[in-house]
C-alpha cells in the first residue's frame, strides 16, 4: 500500500500544476470579458457625455440669440 516517496511527492505537484494552469487561464478569460466590458461601458459613456455637450452647446447658442434679442 505504502508507495515509494518519489512516487508520491511527483503525482501531487503535477496534478496541482495542471490545475492551477486551468485556473489561470479561466482567471485570465475573465479578465478579457471584464476588459471587453469596461470598455463597452467607456464607449457608452463617451457616446452619452457627447450628446451632453452637444445639448450645452444648443442651450448656449439660445442663450446668445436671446441676449441679441434684448439689445435690439
């Protein structure tokens, strides 16, 4: 029953091995889907903070037209 202690000490590390590359590798998906989604994200917001500034501008242009108005 009693297996050589070479034997034994070998097959646990390699096993662990294989796993902890299995883990990696998903860690390292994970981290792609994350990136992949914060940028998503940072595009929307992007997309969001221009219309943002494209209505201030709007607003800003009537502003200037009704201070025109005033003086005449």
């Amino acid at each position: 029953m009693l297996a050589s202690p070479q034997d034994s000490s070998n097959a646990v590390p390699s096993d662990e091995g294989v796993s902890l590359q299995q883990q990696q590798q998903q860690q390292q998906k994970q981290k792609q889907m994350l990136k992949q989604q914060q940028q998503q994200q940072q595009q929307q917001q992007q997309e969001e903070n221009e219309e943002e500034v494209q209505q201030q501008k709007q607003k800003q242009q009537k502003r200037r037209h009704k201070k025109t108005d005033s003086n005449t």
